[in-house]
C-alpha cells in the first residue's frame, strides 16, 4: 500500500475552560523533517510529538501547529516584609507615623505583584494530537492510492507497448535478415554462404532485444509486487524506474524500425511520468 507525503490533519475542542486546537500538514521531502509550531506547551509535550511522527511516519517535510488557550488564574501578593521596610525607611527620614494608602505602594517594585498563570490539559492536548494525527495519516493514504492506481495503469502501458515491440521485432528481425542477404547477393556473385550467414548472425545479435525485454518485465513486475506490499517504498520504486528508464533507453537505442523506436520513446515517456508520481511516495 502507497502512502503519499502529502497530508493533512485537524482536530479542535472547545469547552468552559480550554480552546485548543491541532493541525498537521505533510509535503514530499527526501527525509523526515519536522516543524512544531506552539505557544510554549513545554519540552514533554514536544517529545511526544516527535516520538509519535517518527513511529508512524517515514518521509516528509512536516508542519505541526498547536494553538491552546484556557482560562487564567490571577494571584495578587503583597511582600510585608519589604512593605514593613518601606515602612521604617519612611517614618526615619520623615520623623513621624507614616499611614501609607494602596496607591502608594502598588508601583513600588517587589512589594505589590500580580501573578497570572493558565493551566494547560496535557492530557487533553495528546488525544487531539492522536485525532489529527490519525486524520493525516488517513488522508495520505487517500492520496497514496490515487498514486498508485496511476502507477499500475503506466505499468501496463508499458508491459503492453513491449509486448507490441516483442511481436513486431520478430518480424521486423526477420525481414531486416532476408533484406540483408538479397543486398549481399546482388552486390556480389560468388560468395561464401557460410560466411554470409555469420554477418547475418552478428547483424541479428547486434539488434537483439530480448534482453532488455525481458529485464523491462521483470522491473514491471517487481514494481507491481511493490505497490501491493502492506507498506511500499518511495525510494525503492523510484530506483526500479530508473532501471526501467535505463532498459528502455537501451532498447530505443538498439531498434532501428521507425515505428517500433516510437512505441520505445513512448515507454520512456510513461516512465518520466511514473518518476513524478514517485516524487510524492513515503
């Protein structure tokens, strides 16, 4: 099964005290990156969102976002230790009982403070998480599959544009031969049979392609049995493709037939197709 890298996740809650919100976004990368983008939700919450990614993901450029809000808790605090030393500075210098109000102590720094705190659910936070990233993977799964239907159907073009070229090159060898002897005979009136059905076997050797046929259905297969594996590989096809491209371009090479070296440049053009596609496999 194809999985693309390309994705995306979202789960949100809202309630009396919390707002929080989750969203995972996916690209194709050559390897895992990962980017968390929050508001300060603490080193344990990152871990495990690092440990999450990297167990159930392989490739990708991926961008995770958190945005959490929930109600505040405010302390107000008076430091009479230091208010009762402000006290007794004042009433030395000024010589007398000194009645202070609130609005003369409240800028005094170290003596009035106001502490405001929020308290985050973690818990809370972690099964959103799991919500979004769950989502995202599904939906790179829905991307792979589009994927891979495309995959399969260039893979049997391909198969049957070789086959095409399997049928025709026998005849297309056969005629090359017989053209070739009657040139030779023509040209020359005594000649040594022997010696002419030799030039003919390295004429014929020398335009063979059955090999390379042969090497071009089996990287066909092998990447059929890719993409019904549970978990297939972007790398792994993309080299086969390169494989197939460079069989392929053997074979264009080799064949001199103008209408068999057009089904060959048409192989090699679903295979530059196959290779984009890939681009976006995990």
């Amino acid at each position: 099964m194809i999985s693309s890298m390309t994705g995306f996740g979202l789960s949100e809650s809202f309630d009396k005290t919390s707002n929080i919100s989750i969203e995972i976004r996916g690209v194709n990368h050559r390897f895992l990156e990962l980017s968390i983008k929050s508001n300060n939700l603490g080193n344990d919450i990152e871990d495990f969102i690092r440990e999450a990614i990297s167990k159930n993901i392989n490739r990708g450029k991926i961008e995770v976002k958190i945005k959490a809000k929930s109600s505040s808790k405010t302390k107000y605090e008076i430091n009479k230790k230091l208010l009762r030393m402000l006290e007794s500075s004042l009433k030395e210098a000024l010589g007398n009982r000194v009645d202070l109000n609130f609005s003369d102590i409240k800028d005094v720094s170290g003596i009035f403070n106001i502490e405001t705190s929020q308290s985050i659910n973690k818990k809370l936070i972690k099964n959103n998480f799991n919500t979004a990233l769950k989502e995202f993977i599904n939906s790179r799964f829905k991307e792979g599959k589009k994927i891979e239907n495309v995959l399969s159907k260039k893979t049997k073009s391909i198969e049957k544009i070789a086959r095409s070229i399997q049928n025709m090159e026998k005849k297309t060898l056969n005629k090359r031969i017989k053209n070739y002897k009657n040139k030779i005979k023509n040209l020359i009136e005594d000649f040594d049979e022997t010696r002419l059905d030799q030039e003919v076997a390295m004429l014929a050797l020398k335009h063979d392609i059955s090999e390379e046929l042969d090497r071009i259905f089996f990287h066909t297969k092998t990447i059929n049995e890719e993409l019904t594996k549970k978990t297939s590989s972007g790398k792994k096809i993309d080299f086969i493709l390169q494989e197939l491209f460079r069989e392929s371009n053997t074979l264009a090479v080799k064949i001199d037939d103008s209408k068999l070296k057009n089904y060959a440049l048409d192989m090699k053009l679903l295979i530059e197709e196959m290779r984009e596609q890939t681009q976006n496999v995990e």
